[in-house]
C-alpha cells in the first residue's frame, strides 16, 4: 500500500479546486492505497474537498488539519486536537501584526474575523483630508477567548516586514504558506509531527510515502520523506528541499504523478 500526502491551497488545489481530472485520479488511488491530505485548513474548510474525493467511503485516509495542529483517521475515527491560542497570545499577535501593516484574520472554529490593517486606516485619513469623504466607522470586534490560528496578508514591503515579525514573535511558528501570505501558530506545531505520527501508527515504509507541497508549512513534510515533490511555481525554497518537482496544480500536477504509481 503506498501513501500519498499532499498539501492543498497551491499544490492539489487550483483557486480553490479541484479538477475532474485529480478527483478521478485520487479516487482511483484510495481502492488500494491511503490519501492524506495536509492543510492550514480546519475541518470544516476541508470537508467539500473530502467528500469530492470520497474520502469517507474509502475509509483508509486521514486529514493533516490546521498545519499540524489537528489530525483526522478516516479508518479509526480517531481525532487529535492540540492545544492552540489563548487571548493573551492572540492579543500579543495582532499588537505586532498590526503595528508592521499586515492584514489580520483570526481563526477560530466557529468563524474567521478579519482585522483591517493600519494601511487601511491611513488611506481613510489620506481620502477624508483629499477628497472629504467621510470616514468609515468599523466595528470593533472582540478578541476571541482561543484561535486556531491567525493569518497576515496584505502589507506592503513584506519581506523587510516578514524578517521583522519572525523576530519580534521567535516564541511562535511564523510560516510563510505563499508569496503574500503567513500564517501563525503556536510553537513546534508542524504538518511532519503528524506526518510522523501516521508512519508510526501504519509502519509506513518510508519507500511508500509520497509528498506533496509548495510552501513553508510543508518545507518540514518535503525533507523528510524520501519521494516528495515541489510543483514547478512552489516557493524557491520548497522547490529546494523537495527531492522532485512536478506540474503546477493548474495543470494537474499532483494527478499526473498519482497517475504513474497506479497506472
């Protein structure tokens, strides 16, 4: 039996979707072979794109959720939840976040609240003082008592501003998942921790395991198996550590691979 983990947003996904061609594909696979999918994604976000595959029915997969965080067993039910952001953390973050122009979303299971960023509150002043519109009243929300994770977007010179949130928030895992986008989560919580954790459950030889992924949260996943693979548009730094490259999920890259094995 050979395993297939693959990351979702860049890598399986294209805007958002899958292609008839991956659906049919990975459908193909699961009658004899266990798929994993591993995401930033919680469960709910992830579930049409379990039940597109059918995951359910094959009942031999699992689901690698919120980077690591959380763990899904198809065949057992079994679900781990790790421990994730208090509201002194989240408080901390959005402080620092907001202070180096990102665009702030916090995660939590229930909703996503979307902070804007202080360059949004500038252009406000900048078109009340130039052109006398009115300024906007936001609502101010209330920091959640826990997140899952919080998200940054959006901010200008953002590699001069990603350097300087790493060191500022050292006590937590800064990932950059694409070119404009970062997700946090609190330390040592990586998709390979449960990648290990699934090879040990299974005795998964590591000859059998085949991964999948483009960016930072998958950076881990990609050194540590012996066959992975880094889409041709991945981070420069994915296409580093994985040891293949494959096409872009615009082209159905993961599918054609997948397709080689079975064929």
């Amino acid at each position: 039996m050979k395993t297939i983990i693959s990351d979702l947003d860049g890598t399986l996904l294209n805007d958002g979707e899958l292609s008839t061609e991956t659906i049919e594909t990975l459908k193909q696979f699961q009658e004899n072979n266990r798929l994993v999918l591993a995401t930033g994604r919680n469960l709910n976000s992830v579930k049409k794109i379990y039940q597109q595959l059918e995951m359910d029915k094959y009942q031999t997969g699992a689901l690698i959720l919120i980077n690591g965080l959380a763990f899904y067993d198809f065949k057992d039910q079994e679900f781990i939840y790790l421990n994730s952001f208090k509201e002194k953390d989240i408080t901390k973050i959005i402080k620092i976040a907001y202070r180096f122009f990102f665009r702030i979303t916090i995660v939590t299971k229930e909703k996503r609240l979307t902070i804007p960023n202080l360059y949004d509150k500038i252009y406000q002043i900048l078109r009340f003082l130039i052109k006398h519109k009115p300024i906007e009243k936001t609502k101010k929300e209330k920091i959640p008592a826990q997140a899952e994770k919080i998200e940054l977007g959006g901010t200008i010179f953002f590699d001069f501003f990603l350097r300087r949130l790493k060191r500022s928030l050292h006590n937590y895992e800064v990932v950059q998942v694409s070119r404009f986008w970062i997700e946090i989560l609190p330390k040592r919580t990586n998709k390979v921790n449960q990648v290990k954790y699934l090879i040990d459950k299974y005795q998964i030889a590591l000859d059998d395991l085949y991964v999948f992924g483009d960016g930072e949260n998958d950076f881990e996943m990609l050194k540590y198996a012996n066959n992975s693979y880094a889409p041709e548009d991945a981070l420069p730094e994915a296409k580093q550590v994985a040891k293949f490259s494959c096409l872009s999920a615009r082209k159905n890259g993961v599918a054609k691979v997948v397709y080689q094995l079975i064929k």
